[in-house]
C-alpha cells in the first residue's frame, strides 16, 4: 500500500455517492491518480455539519440534505486535508480514512 502521508495527494469525487448516518456522516472519495483506484471513507461530525448552517441541522434527514447541500465545500475541505496530513492513522474497516470535524475550515 501506498504512503500517502503529506505527499499532495488531493481526492477525487464522482459528485454520486451517498452519505450515511451513524456517529457521524460518512461518504467515499478516492485517491486522484492512483491506479487501482484507492478509496478513502469521508467521515464529517454533525457538529463540523451544524457550523456550516446551524439552523438546519434538526434530524438525520436534514443531516443529508445539509450534506448535499454543502458537498462540495465538504469534499474540498476533505481533499485539502488529506493533501496537507495524509490520512488518519486509524483506518475505518481496513480502508485509509479521514475525518473532518470542528477544527477543519470547511
């Protein structure tokens, strides 16, 4: 597997999948450039969600719609700080990860 702790390896988005809610919301983007392709989940804290609009945060369906809402500024925030740290050093399932909360600019 590829080392890609602060190497400028930004994240690529489809712009398709699906967040989902557990602790937190979680969505995949990937490695840009890699082949094979290198997932990475995407996982963002309500909390880092509600400062985007803290009006709108008032269940798991306005969670998604804040989401999507938000996306692209999510997914720019995720790829810059994979890019800045590299990934986290847990890894969700056995697949690289990072996590935005309410210590990242979004």
């Amino acid at each position: 597997m590829r080392n890609f702790a602060r190497c400028g390896w930004p994240l690529a988005t489809d712009g398709k999948g699906k967040a989902v809610a557990h602790s937190e919301l979680r969505s995949w983007m990937t490695v840009k450039g890699t082949v094979p392709v290198q997932p990475v989940r995407v996982f963002v804290s309500y909390e880092a969600l509600a400062q985007l609009d803290p009006f709108d945060i008032r269940d798991f369906a306005a969670a998604f719609e804040h989401f999507e809402r938000f996306r692209t500024r999510i997914e720019a925030a995720a790829s810059d700080k994979f890019d800045r740290d590299g990934p986290d050093a847990d890894k969700h399932e056995g697949m690289l990860a990072i996590r935005l909360t309410t210590n990242d600019p979004i």
